[in-house]
C-alpha cells in the first residue's frame, strides 16, 4: 500500500476550509468526483462509526475516526465496505485494505491555509484517487475562498 499525498493553499481561515470539508451542504460537492451525491455520516466520536455512502446509502465504505483536532486535522481509519446495507469488514477483499488511513491536515498562516490530504492505496485506487482529489481540492478552493 502506497501513501498518496495532495496538497493546496488556500486564501482562508482554517475554520472556513474545515466547514466546506465537513458541512453536509458542501461535502457533496467536493466528493462529487469520487461517488455523485456522496453523503458521510458520523457521530464526530474517536473509535465511533463513519459511513461514506452514495445516494442510496446502501453502498460505501465503514471508517472510523482515528484522531480529530477541530479545525487542525482529521484523520478516517477505513474499516470495510457496504453493500446493499450490508456492512463487511471481514472478507479477503476488505482485509486486502481495511486499516488503511486518510488524513486531513490544515495549517493556518497569515489568514491562509494549506490544506493536506494523505490517503494510503493500492494500486487499484490510484487513479481513482489522483483525479478525485486533484479535483476535489480546486472545488474546496473556491468554496472556501467564496465564503
């Protein structure tokens, strides 16, 4: 597994950015290039339940927080995946990844933030996660920089 890692600045607060990352009105829209109509819910709790899931949500992934520091980071432990409601975090093909982290990282200075993204992958997801967050990170740009 490879530790793939993104990056931007931002021309707002670290506040403003962790809210368009989080805010269910905006999550959408930056995750958009990963699932459309993506939607995360999760009880904010370390060790408690995450579900990333499309529209239906009844597909997507089981996570839960590893650390969070508001609004200086962020971090998923992926623990399986869901399929048709039906949570898996035993089969061989969720164990060839589960455990597997991704990180939000934020760091003010100066009225900006660099905002870091560092998710570990196999190979099979690369692409996905090259153009998902490449794209992902323009639209957490100009949202956060709009508000």
């Amino acid at each position: 597994m490879e530790t793939l890692k993104y990056q931007t600045e931002i021309n707002a607060s670290a506040e403003k950015v962790w809210d368009v990352l989080w805010n269910e009105n905006t999550y959408s829209k930056w995750t958009h290039f990963f699932s459309p109509d993506s939607n995360m819910v999760t009880d904010w709790e370390v060790g408690g339940k995450t579900y990333f899931t499309d529209s239906s949500k009844k597909n997507g992934m089981v996570s839960t927080i590893e650390r969070i520091e508001e609004p200086k980071h962020l971090v998923f432990k992926h623990l399986g995946e869901i399929t048709d409601g039906v949570e898996d975090v035993t089969s061989d093909k969720v164990k060839a990844w589960n455990g597997s982290l991704e990180g939000y990282y934020l760091e003010e200075n100066n009225g900006k933030t660099i905002l870091k993204v560092e998710v570990d992958s196999n190979d099979e997801f690369k692409d996905m996660f090259d153009n998902g967050f490449k794209k992902g990170l323009e639209i957490i740009k100009e949202l956060s920089e709009k508000k």
